[in-house]
C-alpha cells in the first residue's frame, strides 16, 4: 500500500513551541561557550543528552527538569537574540515554516532579576526580526508566559510588559508550568482582560496534566481564543462541546505528550484526536519543544499519518486551523510588485497533499 505523506513544500504553521526547548544543541553549546557558563560536562555528547529527551527522561517533572540548562544559557540578551534568531530560521529550513509564535518566560532570562528585562525582550525582538529579515517567508510573533509558581505581582509585570511591547512583535500572553495547589485561574480574570483590551491574544495552558474540569477552568476565567494542549478535554463530552460553541481552538503536541507520558500510548493518542474530531472540535499540531524532544513538525505530521490516526485531509484541516488561529497579521504576498517582484508566495493558499509510492 502507498504511504501516505504532506507535501514537503506546504507551508505549515507552529503556534505551540517553546524557546528553551526549541534550540538545537550544537548552538545552545556554542552560547553556553561564549558566555563562559560552567557546564557539568565538558563532552559534547553529554551536554547533548543534558538537555534533550532521552531513553529515560519519559515524565512531565523530567521534562521539566531539561528546562534548567537550556534557560540558564539563554539568561542574556546576546543568547536570547541569537536563540531567538536561530529557532525562527531553523524552523523555515527544516519544516517550511513560514508562520511561526514563539513563547518565552523573559523573566526567567533575567537571572532573578541581573540582567534588565527590558533588555531581554529587546534582544528577543532583534532576533525575530533579524531572521524575518533572511527569511522574508516568514512571519513571526512572540508570546511572553507567565508562570503558575509565580506570584501575582512578578506576572503582572510580565503582563504589563507584553502589553508595552506589543506594538514590535509581542502577540499574545501564556500561563504555563506545573500545577501548583495554590494557583486559581480566576485569580487572573483582570489581567488576562486588560491583556485582550490592548489587543493581546490568550492562550493558557490546561488540560495537559491537568483533566477537563482545569480545561474548564481556564475558559470559564480567562475566555481564552486557544488552549495550550487541552488534549484532557477529550474526556468530557461537556467541555468539547464547550471548545466547539466558543470556536476555542485546542495546541496539540503529541510527541510531547506521548513522551512525557501525559499521554500513555499511541492508542490513547488515537482516542484523544478521533473523539477532538468526532466532536467538531478544532485543534493544531505543534511540536512543544523540537529539538529537546527531537521531533520537528514534520515529523508530528509523519507520526499521525503513520499511525493512522488522522488522514490527509484531516491533516490539512489541521494546518488550515493553524493558519487561520494564528494571532499574527496576515502577511502580504512576498511576491508583491512592492517588494521586488519576487515570486508569489500565499502561506494560505490550499494545503497540498501528496502519496509517497
């Protein structure tokens, strides 16, 4: 039987991917050099397996754990510019993407509070648009999170600083990190609102370890435009339905997932996706953290059709829904007579599919 396959020249779009996790191991070693960062291992090789998922890192508190390196080398302006610089361009040569928001905590870039965190985001920023700038395919945003271990007064400031700068390239607010028996998304109602007033996109983080009534939660509170995973609201037909009326749409990442066992197999994963899809709920494929997990979109595409979970069409509603819930501007034709004539090229234009034989 022929194999089904995306074509490798369609455009795709990554909504869910995260700094930290999204810089590839030869550069993040090159950073750590450069800045003269004491690492626990001199061996490249070593470093590599330090900060990227191996045969026995398959938790979510293990994956989380990956995080403390990768955000340690990128505390400076230098290393968050060329990280920045370097995920954006990667991610245009490995997987054709020309659409791309890429979500950082930049108060965790700040060494506690060393380095200027206004410094930090202007370095981010410098980055994006640097790579915008070689890539003119691309289109990108930055989305700052802030953090459930935080307290109030530290995320407002990173509230208050994607508002500041969301005029250069900040699209949008995020709350992530682990559950923390104390945190409430009711307790950030006014925030994320004075965040969607000044023309912020939300998105949260629920549903991941967290089950459908945190799904709930996080939309009843914050009225979100996209969930960060939610892959648990698949098991309360409520809460699907609740995704469906809003237009909610769901960031799924399933090689994340599946190897943080926050998803316990494949079978589940199919259970997951067919009941999102049976219930008309919308959703995206996003890869959480390429290279820490060592899977780029493509291959998230490649594994859901290898498995048969979704079919080609059903892929191409996919990427469609990622389009079409970006929190960028749409961007104009880069072969626009304006801007040089250059051949025409409509990151809209309709998906194509093609069988491998």
């Amino acid at each position: 039987m022929p194999r089904p396959r995306l074509d490798p020249h369609t455009p795709l779009t990554e909504l869910h991917v995260h700094l930290g996790s999204a810089v590839t191991p030869a550069i993040m070693w090159g950073i750590a050099h450069a800045q003269g960062i004491r690492l626990p291992t001199k061996d490249y090789w070593a470093f590599r397996d330090l900060i990227t998922v191996g045969r026995r890192r398959h938790s979510f508190d293990a994956y989380l754990d990956l995080f403390h390196w990768t955000e340690l080398i990128q505390s400076s302006p230098i290393a968050v510019e060329r990280s920045v610089y370097e995920v954006i361009g990667g991610a245009y040569r490995k997987s054709n993407i020309t659409r791309i928001e890429l979500r950082f905590n930049p108060m965790k870039r700040n060494r506690g509070g060393e380095q200027d965190l206004d410094h930090i985001i202007a370095a981010a920023i410098r980055g994006m648009d640097r790579a915008v700038l070689e890539y003119p395919q691309v289109s990108a945003g930055l989305i700052f999170c802030l953090d459930r271990g935080f307290s109030r007064d530290l995320n407002e400031i990173i509230a208050a600083k994607a508002i500041s700068w969301h005029s250069r390239g900040v699209v949008a607010v995020d709350i992530a990190g682990p559950v923390e028996p104390s945190f409430q998304f009711s307790d950030y109602r006014d925030l994320f609102a004075e965040c969607r007033r000044a023309g912020l996109g939300v998105t949260v983080h629920a549903g991941e370890t967290g089950g459908p009534e945190e799904v709930r939660d996080a939309i009843e509170a914050l009225e979100p435009t996209r969930i960060g995973h939610g892959i648990k609201s698949a098991y309360d037909p409520q809460v699907m339905g609740l995704l469906r009326e809003r237009g909610i749409v769901l960031e799924v990442c399933p090689t994340s997932n599946l190897t943080t066992r926050v998803v316990r197999n494949v079978a589940e994963m199919r259970f997951i996706l067919r009941s999102l899809i049976d219930h008309g709920v919308r959703f995206t494929l996003s890869t959480d953290g390429p290279e820490m997990l060592r899977s780029h979109l493509r291959d998230e595409v490649a594994l859901l059709l290898r498995t048969e979970i979704m079919s080609l069409d059903e892929i191409g509603r996919a990427i469609e829904t990622a389009h079409a819930a970006s929190f960028l501007d749409r961007p104009p034709l880069v072969g626009d007579a304006s801007r040089g004539g250059r051949a025409a090229v409509d990151d809209h234009a309709p998906i194509a599919l093609e069988v491998e034989v």
